[in-house]
C-alpha cells in the first residue's frame, strides 16, 4: 500500500526514488484517490506525476484522453483474457486494443515530455519497454487512470 502524506512545502520525494514536485492539492488529491480505489493502485506515484504534469503544463485534455482509454483498454483486456485468443471477434478486439494502447502510450509520453530527466527515464524504462514486464506496468498503469475517470464519474454524478 502507497500512501502520500502531503506536506506542507508543496512537493514530495516519490517512492521510485525521484524527486517530482507535486503540489498540495494533488499529493492530497492521490491520497483521496487511494482511499477511494481501496488501496488498488499501483503506481500512485507516477499517477500523481502524470496529474501534476497535465496540470502544471495546462493538458487536462490529455489527460481525459488517456482516462478515457485507460477504461476501454482495462476493459477489453479483461474481455480478451476471460474469451480466450479462439474466440470470436478475438482478432477484432486485439486489433482495436493495439491501436488504442499505442494511443494511450503517445498520450502519457506527451504528458512527460516537459518533465524532468529523470522523470522521463523512469517512464520511458517502466512503461514504454517492448517487454512483457513494460506491457505489465503499462496495464497496472492504465488501471490506476481508470480510478481517475470512476472518480470523476461518481463525484460528478453527487454533485447533482
């Protein structure tokens, strides 16, 4: 379990050993965002830098893109994993999953291009690998968007 405790001078020191500035509001935001996931995410660290990035750099567009993705991909894995690859529409869902995860990838790299160095290494090694283990942190990455786009959902829906 990842908790970020917020702090008082604006930024925190991320798990993976990068230093990121995050502001008050998104350490506090991802902390919520925690809670309300249950404790599922698994990259709250990068998730925070990815909101504080889109924020900073004025991309919540972008960020609503790859939450929008993210749902359809998780989704259609699951889908594709419980059908099996003999299925019917198999090669279908496999074609629009390839296309929509290259999508979900060029948007995450857009939101880290003004990022720090480092920053932009971790992501680039973790998540954009041709390895079976980059496609897997990419998925758990995707995973943790998702709860971004439930949230918006359901506090939208409350504060009607």
């Amino acid at each position: 379990m990842l908790y970020i405790e917020p702090v008082e001078i604006h930024s925190i020191s991320l798990f993976h050993k990068l230093c990121m500035v995050v502001s008050q509001e998104t350490a506090s935001f991802i902390s919520s965002l925690q809670n309300y996931s249950r404790s599922t995410l698994h990259h709250a660290d990068d998730l925070a830098s990815l909101v504080e990035l889109s924020r900073i750099h004025n991309q919540r567009q972008v960020l609503d893109d790859v939450c929008s993705l993210s749902k359809f991909l998780v989704n259609t894995n699951t889908v594709m994993k419980r059908i099996g690859k003999d299925a019917e529409g198999y090669g279908k869902l496999s074609y629009e999953f390839t296309e929509n995860l290259e999508k979900a990838s060029t948007f995450i790299r857009l939101l880290v291009k003004e990022a720090p160095d480092d920053v932009k290494k971790h992501f680039t090694s973790t998540y954009f690998g041709m390895t079976h283990g980059g496609l897997n942190s990419l998925m758990e990455l995707l995973y943790d968007i998702t709860w971004l786009k439930n949230w918006e959902i359901d506090h939208r829906s409350a504060a009607k």
